[in-house]
C-alpha cells in the first residue's frame, strides 16, 4: 500500500545551512548557580513530599473503595 506524500515533500528549501548572524560573539560563560532558570529554595522537598503523601493517599482510598468490601455481599 502507497502512500501519498506532500508534493513539497522533497524540497529541501528549509534543509539548507543557517549562516550566523553578525554581532553575535560567543555564548556567555557563567557559573552553575548563575546559569540556574530558578531559585531552589527548600520548600521544594516539603511540596514533593506532601504531593507524593497525597497521592499515596487518594490511591489507597480508591483501592479500598473498589476491592475494599472482602467479597460479594452475603444474602
């Protein structure tokens, strides 16, 4: 089974090599602790440990709701 492809499918117009772009030096050099996206404060371990309690928790409820009966009702 064939299947049709785009009819731009071989053109290699956005293939090509991106020449750099003038006035662009080097990438700054910085320290780990500068180059950071964020702040770690911690309070972060309290927030996964209480996320991670609390799903624990929601999963037991939902076993117990579901298996937690010991068997069918008896009559």
């Amino acid at each position: 089974m064939a299947t049709d492809r785009a009819p731009d499918y071989n053109d290699k117009t956005d293939e090509a090599p991106v020449p750099p772009r003038p006035g662009i030096g080097r990438a700054p050099v910085l320290e780990p602790n500068e180059a950071r996206q964020a702040a770690t404060h911690h309070n972060v371990r309290y927030v996964l440990g209480f996320g991670v309690a609390g799903i624990v928790i929601i999963f037991v409820l939902v076993y117990v709701a579901f298996f937690g009966s010991g068997g069918p009702p008896s009559p």
